[in-house]
C-alpha cells in the first residue's frame, strides 16, 4: 500500500509541477494573459417594447415556415440542386437526417431527407462526384466519411473516409504537459522573425496511402505537432463555443464549445422511447395461444380468441389514449424500438492492433473546402480533421474492447487531410497539433479551413486555426510556411483572407477565446491587434459597413457585443459596438437592403442572437428592427431569392429545428450580398 501511496504523491507532484510550469508561460503570452472579462457580465434587461419600437423599420415578414428532424448546427446551402429553375434550401440537420425543401413554399422536396449513420457539424456542398454532368450534395460527417446524395435524395456508395491517425503509443512519456514555448507571444515580439530566418520551413512526409505516419514531430520532414490536451467531446463544432462560466478561466480549464441539451451527446440515435415488456402490457394485446393438444389456434374473424400482437396493434387508432401503454407515441419518427433502429447508429471500424502504436479515430467538426489548390486542373477537398476517441461511444463496454489497454485521454491530434477528387484518395496529410485531454489548450480544429492565394504565384494556401491556439498557414504541397505557426488563445473560428486596409494586398484576420482580434500581413506580420475583452465564436465578416468607402471588419462575440473595427488599423467604428441582450454564436451577414430609388448609405447587419430575436442592424446608423422568432441560433443567417420573386428573402434556421423564410421589401440582385 505505501509504494502505491508514493507512486500517487509522486504522480499529483508531477502534474502539479506541469501545471505551474504552463502558468508561468501564458502568464508572460500577451495573447493568453488577457481574459474575457465581458463575457462574465449580465446582459442588459430586455425591454421588447423599446427593442419593437424601431425607428428603421425593414418590413420583414414571414413567408413561410418549416420543421426539420433535429436541431441545425451548420449553416444551410441555396442552391437549384435539380436544375430545375428553382432555388432549394439543403438543411443539415445534427442528427441522422439531410433534408431539401423547396425554396418556393418550404415543403420537404420528393425523395427527402436521406438517411445517414451520423451527426453533422458541416454545411452541404456541391459537387459533381461521378461526373455525369448533374452535381451530388457532399456532406462531412462527425465520423470522418464525406456522404454524397444524389438529387434524388440516394446515397451513393461513393464516399471519402478519412484515415485514422497513427500516433506513438507512449509519445507522451515524459514530457511536459504543454510542451510548446509559450514564454512569449507573437505579438509585439522581434524574435519571432529572427528565429524564422534561421530556420526552414518544416516538410511533410507522406506514406503511400498519402497519410503521414506516427505523431511525433521529426526534424527532418513532418510538420511539427504540438501538444495540448483535447476533450473528446463529440458535439464540439466550428460555431459553438463553452459556457460563460468558465470562459476567462483558461489556466484552470480551457474553453470548450458552448452545447445546449441536444449537443452534450454525441450519440446520434433517437431512441428518444424504448419498448417494454409486452407481457406486462395492461392494454390487452396478446399472443397466439396454443389448445390443449398444443395446436396454435388462428385468429378469425369469428374468433373470441385474442388477436395476433400485430393485427391488435392495428386497433390502437380507434382506442382511447389513455387505454394506450406508456410508451406509445404517436410521433413515429421519435418512437423507436431497439430491434427496427439498431443499425442506425455510426460503428467505428476494428482498429489496428499494433504494440507501439495507436489509431486514432477522425472525426470532422467543420465544413471541409473544394478547390483546385496546385492548378493540376483536379479538384481537391481540403478538410480540418480532429482526432479523438469518442468517450460516449466507447462507454458502450462492446466498443470499449477495441481499446483495451489504451488510455483514451492521452490521444488528441489535428491535421489537414487533402483528397484527390477524381481517384477518392488521400493526395496528402499535414500533421498539425498533438495533445491529451489532460491539458488547458488541446488539439482539436473547430474550424472550417481558408483557402486563398496569399502570395499572387497561382498556388492556394491553407490557413487553419486550432484550439491548442496555433495559426497555420500551409501551401499547397502541405508544407508548412516560414513564420507559422503563429500564437494565439484558442481559436474556434474560421481565419479570414481579404484586403482589409485597401492597400491591394492580401491580409488575413484571426480571432480567439479570449477576445483578440490580430491582422497580419500574407508574411506573417502583424498589422494591428485588438482585444475586445469577450469569446469569439465565428468568423469576421468583411464589408464597407458605414459606406464611407473603406473597409471594415465585424465581429460577433459571446457578450452580446457586435464591433466594427476599421480594417486599417483595428479602431472602433462608431455608433458601434452593438449591444444585443444574448451571445451572438452565429457570423454575421452583411447586405444590401436598399429599397427601388433609395440611395441608403452603407450595408445591414443581419445576425440571430440567444435572446431569440433576428437583428437587422443599419450600419451607418446603428439602428436596429428585429425580428421575435423565440429561438437561438448557430447558423449564418442568408439571403437570397428563393421564391422565384423580385424581392430579397432572409433564410433564418434555428436550434429548435425550424427553417424560416422572410421576405422583404428590397430587391433581389446577386451582387447586393456581400458575404465575405
């Protein structure tokens, strides 16, 4: 008992150490010394009286309305799926089920939704997977597999898998929890530069499969991966971010995505009723029962013998409810028996059984990216993958088995994982963080990758935040460039590419959980940084807000606080921030809702907040008209003419699984949306 004792001491000593040594290091990082200390204010008292009361109104009313399996995590795609003339509204919603409903009236479009195995943090794409001319709706699934559905609403068998990443069974072992330097930031710090000039970017070194092997970082040829520890929490996406409570508390834990009842799960089934014994069933069903000479006896129409259990289950229509069972329900699509639903769950496959090294499982928390990266005239998919073991699904002890002897929390990873769209295979891997569960920053990606030619040579680049807090910037062989990665809290959106300060160069916009906000040049530079003291769950959205010919940058925040900053050096913009009365978990869309013969100056802010209502705020005046919809939302709202109309319609969907169309007095033309 006392070597155990000891070995225990020891232990809590260790990681006791660990901790106080990480400390020490983000407490000289600028970026992670600061706190989001807004976001543990109280939103302002909600006067719907005032807030209705508006002084602009937008005239926005509802045209039609829709309910959809589950709640909507990723943003819709319009699209004339069918080609047909019409615009469709393709809805991923979380659980099992992608669903088409015709732009025109919301109905549910014929041959939909279809069916799949998982849940879903990922926007539909398009792409014409088997080139028959027609394009099929791609869509990444939280098990690492992109599905593709014709426009008939079959999946194809076609499909991409993402490979496991296979990392050293014992890479952690004697290391320090959080081994990346964190003494001082990359903002404000001249070393940063003299260290890159002195170093050569970092290779990737790729198998045959195109998928690079083990998961340490090797001087000579891999992509450096950095340690952070990650929760397996499935639900875990590119838009959702933790709870305020715990939001500033970056030493003591890190920021996790903000989940509401339905996102704490990761399992995807809807056994929402499971069926009983029907022996005890009190309603009167029966069995065939046997004679005495042990000859079954069939039920006639002139048999006072009970019924067979099916043809009495026919009767339940005429029933009274109350004579029903307790676990009938009527919704058939939530009532579930385990016998009819059991092959709807995800099933990992077997794992590799090898003695040094562990499998980890892939899983996609963001929408991938199509595009032709190395001008080779082939697409390519370009997907952030996160790398854990699911401590939901391995709960169940049948899956647990594959896992024997492995400690799941010591495995998180994150890498770029790039398909050749023609052959369906891995064209190449770039490695990026490598942590455990244990630690403050941990390794998934949350957010959907940026791809963009930074340089002007014709090649794309990549660029990914990770919540371990790194900046990447990768080109397009999978190289990793001079400068990156950079340092940050951990990032949860999207890095943005535009040319914010109208210098006609391309700059690049990233955000993290601590409230900062940094440009900074195609090299790695910075241009200016700005803390706005709360959570950053989204993207920026660029655009001329005020309509004073320069560009700007809009931010949501967890506070309720949307900034207009000044592209050109990070000021405030008056009469902003806006302050609405619940978190902004959705990116804000900028357009154009000027009227026939008006000549409105500036764009509208169009957001959803938590507090349920839709905001349509003008950006030269700050004024806002809202909209009561009494639900909270993670989606972007869009804008488009989905009725076949003159005018601009608003596509609002929310998390209590309702699709919105609102129509509005402005006209429709493409170039009026500027979402960047």
């Amino acid at each position: 008992m006392r070597p155990l004792l000891a070995l225990a001491a020891a232990c809590a000593l260790l990681v006791a150490a660990g901790a106080a040594a990480e400390e020490a290091k983000n407490s000289t990082n600028k970026f992670r010394q600061r706190e989001a200390s807004d976001d543990m204010l109280g939103y302002p008292n909600l006067d719907e009286d005032a807030l209705l009361k508006t002084k602009c109104p937008k005239h926005v009313e509802l045209r039609w309305q829709t309910e959809v399996s589950s709640s909507i995590y990723a943003t819709p795609l319009i699209a004339d799926i069918n080609s047909d003339g019409k615009l469709e509204v393709v809805v991923p919603s979380f659980v099992h089920y992608l669903e088409v409903l015709e732009g025109t009236d919301g109905d549910k479009l014929p041959g939909w939704p279809a069916f799949h195995q998982s849940n879903v943090h990922s926007s539909p794409l398009l792409y014409d997977i088997d080139k028959d001319g027609v394009r099929e709706i791609a869509l990444a699934t939280y098990n690492g597999v992109v599905n593709f559905f014709r426009v008939s609403g079959y999946m194809m068998m076609d499909k991409l898998e993402v490979p496991r990443r296979k990392v050293r069974k014992d890479w952690y072992v004697g290391l320090n929890p959080d081994p990346v330097d964190r003494s001082h930031p990359d903002v404000h710090d001249n070393s940063i530069a003299k260290e890159a000039a002195s170093k050569e970017s970092p290779t990737i070194e790729q198998n045959k499969s195109g998928s690079v092997e083990g998961g340490e970082a090797q001087k000579n040829g891999s992509v450096q991966q950095h340690s952070v520890e990650t929760k397996p929490n499935s639900t875990q996406a590119q838009e959702n971010v933790e709870l305020l409570n715990i939001v500033n508390n970056t030493r003591s834990g890190s920021i996790s995505s903000v989940t509401t009842a339905a996102e704490n799960t990761s399992q995807t089934q809807r056994r929402l009723l499971q069926t009983t014994d029907k022996s005890d069933d009190k309603t009167g069903s029966s069995k065939t029962h046997e004679s005495d000479s042990g000859a079954k006896v069939a039920a006639t129409a002139e048999n006072n013998e009970p019924l067979e259990e099916d043809a009495d289950a026919s009767f339940d229509l005429f029933r009274d409810p109350e004579d029903l069972p307790d676990e009938y329900n009527y919704d058939y699509d939530d009532y579930v028996h385990e016998s009819m639903w059991g092959d709807e769950d995800w099933k990992e496959q077997e794992h590799e059984k090898e003695e040094n090294f562990v499998s980890i499982d892939a899983h996609i928390l963001s929408t991938p990216v199509i595009a032709d990266i190395d001008k080779d005239g082939v697409q390519e998919m370009v997907i952030a993958v996160s790398y854990f073991f699911d401590r939901e699904y391995y709960d169940n002890p049948e899956h647990a088995k594959e896992l024997e002897g492995i400690d799941m929390q010591k495995y998180v990873a994150s890498s770029i994982v790039v398909f050749n769209l023609d052959t369906r295979q891995v064209k190449w891997t770039a490695d990026l963080d490598l942590s455990t569960d244990t630690v403050n920053f941990r390794a998934h990606v949350y957010s959907s990758p940026t791809v963009v030619d930074l340089d002007g040579d014709g090649y794309l680049d990549i660029l990914v935040g990770t919540a371990y807090g790194l900046f990447y910037v990768i080109d397009h062989r999978g190289k990793v460039r001079n400068k990156f990665p950079l340092e940050m809290a951990e990032i949860h959106a999207p890095v943005i590419a535009a040319d914010i300060n109208d210098d006609g160069k391309m700059e690049m916009v990233t955000t993290d959980s601590h409230g900062n906000v940094a440009a900074w040049t195609a090299e790695g530079e910075e241009i200016w940084e700005v803390h706005l003291k709360s959570l950053i769950p989204q993207r920026p959205t660029v655009g001329d807000v005020n309509g004073d010919g320069h560009t700007d940058v809009v931010v949501p925040t967890v506070s309720g606080n949307i900034y207009v900053l000044s592209g050109k050096d990070g000021s405030k913009i008056q009469p902003f921030p806006y302050r609405a009365h619940g978190r902004i978990m959705s990116p804000v869309l900028l357009l154009d809702m000027s009227k026939h013969g008006e000549n409105a100056k500036g764009l509208t802010l169009a957001t959803m907040s938590f507090d349920g209502y839709l905001y349509l705020i003008e950006g030269s005046s700050g004024c806002a008209d809202v909209v009561d919809i009494g639900e909270t939302s993670y989606t972007m709202v869009l804008a488009d003419n989905v009725d076949g109309g003159d005018d601009l319609d608003l596509i609002v969907t929310t998390m209590n699984g309702n699709v919105f169309c609102f129509s509005t007095p402005s006209p429709h033309h493409p170039l009026k949306l500027l979402i960047t």
